[in-house]
C-alpha cells in the first residue's frame, strides 16, 4: 500500500510540473480531471486502511487456528517428493514468444480502482460503532384457501365451533427481515453477536394495518464452552419447528403440540465434548458431545375462554424456569440429538396460584442425507403459559370447592419426516396433537386438536423458493363433537 502510494505521489508531481509548464489544452484538462479523481481515491483508500487494519486482526486469529490445525495433521505430507510440474518450460517458452504487454495508463488504472471503491462501497453496510452488519431475510408471497371451519383468521390454529364462509385471499405480511452483527472481543477470549427479525404481523388483516412486529431477537455472549444469551426467542425445552412456508407468522403446529411462544428470557449454555475425530482422506469426522441450557423465561398469561372478570384479574407476566440437556453425536452425514427439558413456573389469578409443571422430550435422528425426522412432545399441567391451547387452569363452578382454580393436565407433540430426493427439492410431512383432560375443562372447551400436513418445497434458484402445502386441523370440543377445518397454501419465497 505505501508502494502505491508513492506511486500515485510521484506520479502526481510530474503530471503538476507537465500541467504548469504547458498552456491549457483539452489534454491538460482530461489531465486535471484525472488528477481529482487520484484525490477522491486517496481518501477512499485512507478509510479502507482501518478497515483493513480491522480485517488483520482476523486474519490473525485465522492463521493461528490454521497453524494449531497444521501441527495435529503432523509432518506427514512434508515428506512426500515434490511433484514436476507438467509443461512448466512450455510455459516459459510460450511467454518468451508472446509480444510485450503495453501497461495501463493512468487514466485506465484510475478507472478500475474508482469501480472497485464503488462495489466496495455497496456491499458493505455501515454502524456508527464500525462493527459489521448483515442484512438478511426472506419476501414471502402466500395465497391461501380455508374451510368453512377456519374463522376469521388466516392462519387458524383451531377448527372453530361453528360455521363460516369458506375464504381465500393473499398476503406479504409473513415477509421477514433479519439483521445479523458480530460485535467486538470479549474479556477471556469470548465474542459478542446476536440477530433480530421482524415481520408485518402485528395490527390486524387488513392491508391498511399491518404493523412491524419483533419475532425473535438474540444477543449472545460467546465463549470456548459457554454461550450467554439474552434476547426473545422460543422456550428453551421447545426450540424446534416443522418447516413450511405456509406457517410463518406462528409457528407451525401452534396449539397442536408445538410449544412456540417467542418471549423474552435469559439463559445460558454450557458445552461438554466427550469424543472427537478429525476426518481424514477417506473418512468422515465425529463428534460426541452435551449441551445444558438452563433460564428465566417470561410466560404469557393468556386466557382467552375465562370469564371477563376473572381474565382481569391474571397476573399478565411471570417468570418461568426451564432447563434442558442435549446429547449429541454428529458423523458427517449423520446426526443424532436427544433432548429431555423442564419447565416450572405459576399462574396467579384471584389470589391463587396455578402450577405449571411441564417435562419435555424433543429429538433429532439423520440416518443419511436423504432423510431426516424430527419433533418434540410435553406432559404436565397449565401448558397455556408456554402457549398450547391457552386453557391452563379452570374455576370450579359449584361444589365445596367452587371457585377454586385448578391447573389443567395437558399431553402433547408433534413429528416431522423430512426426505430430500434432489438438490433442489424437499418434502415435509408433519402432524401433531395436544389433548386436555376433560375432566378439568368446563362444557365446549376444547378437549383435543389435531393437525397434520404435508408441503414440497422446490428451490427455482439458489434463493427463489416455492412451496404448495394443505393440512386439516381436526378439534374435538367437550359435548359438541369434531370440526374439521382444510387448509390450502401456495408460497414463493424470495431470500436475501
């Protein structure tokens, strides 16, 4: 860099004496124009200095982990023979016979680098704490059709009791933008990142009021071993999803056995490795391991089927506890992953208080790259404080014990098979269920809902998706019997 610079300092004084020393013609003020734009690029190439001064400390910390990579491969290649290399005197004898290459002129050097300077500038989005920025996200396109079950939502999570009007209609406010940043060192050799997403789904269905929405939003502090992570997310013991593009806004199997609630909450990992292998031509690595995640989670106290002035009375927020264990065994093309969590916390609603006791199971098993299956299930009491079917407690109507509140016994899970014949294509096929004992629910509670679906997603390009997906959502009310509610969707998705 001080080379080029020198350069374009000489070169500039010998342009300035030429320019001085002869009248102005059309030459000398193409000259003069040149001279301008050396001095645009000099202070362009001034703040790429500290950008790469920034980059060098990276390429620092690369370097050591290639040379501690280095010494675990050992010597063993620096033994081999060096190889000839094939046509290297023809080589040089074809560019021995090739005419000289008359270098660029000034004016053609100033043009590449200002072109450079230029897609530099684009690529890059700047903070005012200099600290890098990604933007990222995905436009999403979804016309959809419902059954006469469905309400007036979009996206039901439940058959409704009585009948509508079949619907369809299109929307873009499942559309999501993320930022992503990785901030600056940490004390112990540690590392700042994090991520937010927002979405249009707040407000209501109408294409006047759709509102920016804040879905999920980590800061992650990150060390060897250990990771601290504040931010809103999904419970700890539940942090799978089915896929589909249908299911955006919520997430899939919401009230079906899919504990999903992005909230606020604090938490932190600690990492274990047991075992390590480290591929080698003709193998394929291996790692076994364990993560245990523990935290304070903010429930949501939700209620929608109690009595007005009892949902008044609910304590909106509280703090829920929640731990989990993952063991892992990644091979290549092959992975592993068993999870058992637990959640705790409690309900306070008429100056009682409701339990909320939940053991959780979630999993992960790829036997190859073609297939993959997945899901996730819970059993306790007072699910609704982790989302489920918002009927957590009851109030005993009559009886010694009228008016009492009691937590509500709930089951729940959902499974996913995923299989990926071609690069370019994937099928879904997932349903769950959450069943709430009768015995704890008032008349026309739901005592059961059940959904199940199936998608293709087909990639047009590396980022252009499409995806057709249909489900049925069958909901079982105490003393009214099923409804059945159909739904169709057609996705394109655009990522960036």
């Amino acid at each position: 860099m001080l080379i080029r610079i020198a350069g374009i300092f000489l070169a500039c004084l010998w342009v300035a004496g030429s320019v001085s020393a002869q009248p102005t013609t059309p030459a000398n003020v193409d000259m003069q124009r040149i001279m301008e734009r050396l001095d645009r690029l000099e202070k362009q190439n001034d703040r790429l200095e500290k950008q790469n001064d920034r980059l060098e400390k990276q390429n620092q910390a690369l370097n050591a982990a290639i040379r501690q990579l280095s010494a675990q491969l050992g010597s063993s290649t620096s033994s081999l023979p060096a190889t000839p290399v094939e046509g290297a005197d023809v080589a040089q004898t074809a560019d021995a016979s090739q005419p000289e290459i008359t270098p660029p002129t000034l004016a053609e050097r100033a043009d590449v680098q200002e072109s450079r300077t230029e897609e530099l500038a684009q690529s890059k989005v700047g903070t005012t704490q200099r600290m890098p920025v990604s933007l990222t996200g995905m436009v999403l396109f979804n016309a959809f059709a419902n059954g006469k079950y469905a309400g007036s939502g979009e996206y039901p999570v439940t058959a409704q009791l009585n009948s509508s009007p079949a619907s369809t209609g299109a929307t873009f406010r499942q559309t999501v933008i993320g930022l992503t940043f990785n901030g600056p060192d940490l004390p112990g050799g540690g590392k700042a990142s994090g991520s937010a997403y927002f979405d249009f789904w707040g407000g209501t269905a109408s294409a006047s009021n759709n509102l920016f929405r804040v879905r999920q939003a980590t800061l992650d502090l990150t060390w060897n071993n250990t990771t601290i992570t504040a931010g809103q997310d999904k419970p700890i013991v539940a942090p799978r999803d089915p896929t589909s593009l249908s299911q955006v806004s919520i997430s899939p199997l919401a009230g079906a056995g899919n504990l999903w609630e992005w909230q606020p909450q604090v938490r932190i990992e600690q990492r274990f490795i047991f075992g390590q292998h480290i591929a080698s031509p003709g193998t394929e690595g291996s790692e076994t391991g364990l993560r245990i995640q523990a935290g304070v989670y903010e429930t949501t106290e939700t209620y929608p089927s109690t009595a007005p002035a009892i949902s008044d009375d609910i304590e909106r927020q509280r703090p829920g506890y929640e731990s989990r264990i993952l063991f892992y065994r990644d091979s290549g093309k092959k992975r592993f992953e068993i999870a058992p969590g637990f959640h705790f916390s409690v309900t306070h609603v008429e100056g009682q208080s409701v339990p909320s006791r939940l053991g959780t199971l979630d999993w992960l098993v790829k036997p190859s790259s073609v297939i993959e299956f997945s899901g996730a299930m819970f059993h306790g009491t007072n699910a609704a404080a982790v989302s489920g079917l918002r009927q957590g407690f009851s109030i005993v109507p009559s009886g010694p014990d009228a008016g009492d509140a009691i937590p509500v016994h709930a089951t729940g899970g959902w499974g996913q098979l995923a299989i990926f014949p071609a690069s370019r294509l994937s099928l879904h096929f997932y349903g769950g269920e959450e069943s709430d004992r009768p015995s704890d629910l008032p008349v026309n509670s739901v005592g059961r809902n059940l959904i199940y679906a199936g998608n293709a997603v087909y990639k047009l390009s590396s980022n252009v998706l499409a995806s057709f997906e249909a489900s049925q959502t069958r909901t079982d009310y105490i003393s009214a019997g099923v409804r059945l509610s159909n739904h169709y969707d057609l996705a394109f998705a655009y990522l960036f």
